[in-house]
C-alpha cells in the first residue's frame, strides 16, 4: 500500500479530455486501484489501473449524500462534449432522467472496486493500530480520519446532512457541471411556486421561505459539517426548486452570510460561484435593483429558469399555470440580463418528450433560432427528456435538430441530485 499525502490538485475547474482532480487531496495505491480521499480522511475519487478496469480515463466519484456517480468517457469525447457540453458523463448510481441504458454500476469490475472501497478503510484502520505515538503525526492524523470512514459511518453522515438542511436536495440546477457538482446546498426556502404534473423532483410543498435565523443556523451547522475539507468547497447552492421567489433582500442576505461563515474567501478554489433555481414569475417579480445587487456578490451567479415550453398547449398539457406571454418576456429578459450584467448568467431548461404537444417544438425554435440573430455567448439552453418518453434514438435526434438551428449553446439537462 502507497500512501501519498498533501497532494494539491487543480485550483480551477476546468473543461478538459482528459482527468483532473481539484483541491487538496490524499491518495492511497492499494491492489490496482487508486483511492482519493478528501481532508476529512474520506473516500472521493477511485479509479482502477488493472487490466479489466473499463477505461484507464474513467473513475468513480461520491458525493457528499453518500451516492456514487460513475464518469464515463461515453466511448467518445466529441459525442458527450456535444450532448452535455462536459468531457464525462457522470452516470448516477440512482434512476434520472438520462436516455442512455448502459448501467456501469452492473459492470464487474466496477461493484469490485466499490467492495474494494469498504476493505481499503478497514485496512488503513487495521494499520493505523499499529503505528504508535511516535510515529510521523501527520501520517497518523491520516490514517485515524480514514480508517474511521467507514461505509456506516458514511450513510450516518449524509443522514447527518439532511438533518442540518431540513430538506433532501432532490435535484441540482444543470449549471452545476460548472464546478463538477461540487456545491455546499443552504436551504432558504422550501417547497415550489408550481408543483407541475411532469416534475419527478417537486416536493409536493407549498412555497415557503425560511427566517435569516434558520439560515444562519444551518450555515454554521454546514461549517462543522465539512470541516477540515471545507477548503475545497467554493460554490454555493441556494435551494430549493425556486430560491428566486424569496424576497431579493432575503437571498442577498443568505448570499452574503454563506460567503462569510463558510469561510469562501479563504478557499482553495479559486473563482467562487452561486447558483439557485428560478420560475418565470419570481424571476420577472425582481427589479433592477436586485440584479445590480447580485452583480456586486463575490460570485459569479447562474440563475436557471424553469420555462418548460412557449407553447400554450404544452403548458397547458403539462399542468404548469402560467401562458405562454409569460415565459416569452421571461426569455427576453434573461436575454437583456444576461447582456448587461457582468457576473450573472441566466439559463433556462425546456422539455423534452415524445407526448408533448405538436405545438412545443416550432413554439421553442421560433424563439431561440433565426428569431435570435447571431449565436449568444452568454446562456444557455437546457432540454430536460421527461422520463417517461420510450423512444430514446428519436429524442436524440429531435434534440440534435433542436442544437443545430439553436442561436443558443443547448444542452441536454442531466437531473442529477446531490
């Protein structure tokens, strides 16, 4: 077993074909596989270099909920680069929305390394017993955190978390691929303006905005939370499914407050970022003061908007009670916003289904294509496949006819929850 400690990674999220991993970091080499452990001596990365490991560029990640993603080169940069406007494809070890079949969690190999990961702990603890007080410190504080980071220990841990948040983060906004998912969630509000018929993720709450006391509160419980290995967090999730219908003083606040009690400032990471979900009318609700005040955060802001279609039948179908005016100005503005505002970048996400409307399609091109003029470099589209839909090859293909006459960056919108 090779144990190599304090290795420092990347400092910025990057969008490259091959691996990189951020932060400060361990690594553990042990039987053919290697074992990333973040600074509170848990598991993180682990990658396989043996000869039936499925791709020397591919790995395992967990998250801070105890799930395990697996990044898959998806046989192909160009194709998933594409389709997702990211090099992997983090496959979830939980059902989503996605259109591809394959399963790697099924793949030998792959349960193997995760087995492997639950020995690797009671080894480095079977270790550490040996090694007496005079040993080297900083080797021993390793292997005492590892060692405690058992499987049990992990789901009592992410237990632990939603505890602290009250709340189960069910779905993160698709602008989260921009630091890899690696956001620390603060509740402050609950629940959902809309609650659609179509939506897999919704609460089935009314909308309901937390006091600046709870939020407080669970900013210093996240701090303890991730303690030592906070350093590498430096974006934050404002949630739940519509943080944007809370009042702008209010989010400014909760803004402000995790930047400082999370300590971000000080980070490893560099170039820190804020997202949060929004509606059509909560988003139109906020005034030029708002916006000018989120600009001047210590963030850069992506906003994601839950437009769905421009097509009143669609809407309609879908059981979302807003028209179609709205959602049209709501675009607009994200377009006039997205041009004025230095450190705010508005996104929206559309629907993607064989059983919608005739209508959504035509509705949703006549706004962002030819109508748009030259290509926008600031936003982007997003088109969530309802899961549902059955005829896979035929939605890739509407979505690649919907790509190539975009005047927008468009994307497929993966639902990947914490």
């Amino acid at each position: 077993m090779k144990i190599t400690l304090n290795r420092e990674g990347s400092r910025n999220y990057t969008k490259t074909s091959y691996p990189v991993r951020y932060g400060r970091y361990s690594e553990v080499e042990h039987n053919g596989y290697h074992y990333q452990f973040n600074l509170n001596g848990e598991i993180k990365h682990i990658t396989g270099t043996g000869p039936d490991w499925p791709h020397p560029a591919e790995w395992l990640k967990r998250t801070a909920t105890n799930d395990w993603l697996y990044y898959s080169t998806g046989n192909y940069y160009a194709g998933v680069v594409d389709l997702f406007g990211e090099y992997y494809f983090p496959y979830p070890d939980y059902p989503t929305n996605c259109l591809f079949k394959e399963n790697p969690f099924g793949r030998q190999s792959v349960k193997k390394a995760l087995n492997r990961a639950e020995e690797i702990t009671l080894h480095v603890l079977a270790q550490s017993r040996q090694y007496t007080s005079a040993g080297d410190a900083e080797l021993l504080d390793f292997l005492a955190r590892t060692g405690g980071s058992t499987s049990g220990r992990m789901r009592e841990k992410a237990d632990r978390l939603r505890r602290i948040l009250k709340a189960r983060v069910t779905v993160l906004p698709p602008d989260c691929r921009h630091v890899d998912y690696d956001v620390i969630p603060v509740m402050i509000s609950d629940g959902c303006l809309y609650n659609c018929s179509f939506c897999e993720v919704k609460s089935g709450l009314d909308l309901r905005c937390r006091t600046r006391k709870k939020i407080t509160d669970q900013l210093h419980g996240l701090r303890e939370f991730y303690g030592t290995d906070l350093v590498n967090y430096n974006s934050i999730y404002l949630g739940q499914h519509d943080a944007l219908a809370g009042g702008p003083d209010d989010i400014i606040f909760s803004a402000e407050t995790s930047y400082e009690i999370l300590n971000i400032e000080e980070s490893y990471m560099k170039d820190p970022k804020l997202f949060l979900f929004g509606s059509a009318e909560s988003f139109l609700r906020m005034d030029r003061s708002f916006w000018a005040s989120l600009d001047r955060l210590p963030f850069y802001t992506y906003v994601n908007l839950g437009l769905e279609s421009f097509d009143d039948r669609t809407l309609e179908f879908l059981k979302k009670p807003v028209n179609s005016q709205v959602m049209l100005e709501a675009f607009h503005r994200m377009l006039d916003l997205n041009r004025r505002c230095e450190n705010i970048e508005i996104t929206a996400n559309f629907l993607l289904g064989e059983e919608l409307p005739a209508g959504h399609i035509p509705a949703l091109l006549n706004n962002i294509g030819e109508s748009l003029g030259k290509h926008k470099a600031k936003g982007c589209i997003y088109m969530s496949p309802l899961k549902s839909s059955r005829d896979t090859k035929k939605l890739l293909e509407e979505f690649r006819n919907i790509k190539h006459r975009s005047r927008m960056d468009t994307f497929l919108y993966l639902i990947q929850k914490l």
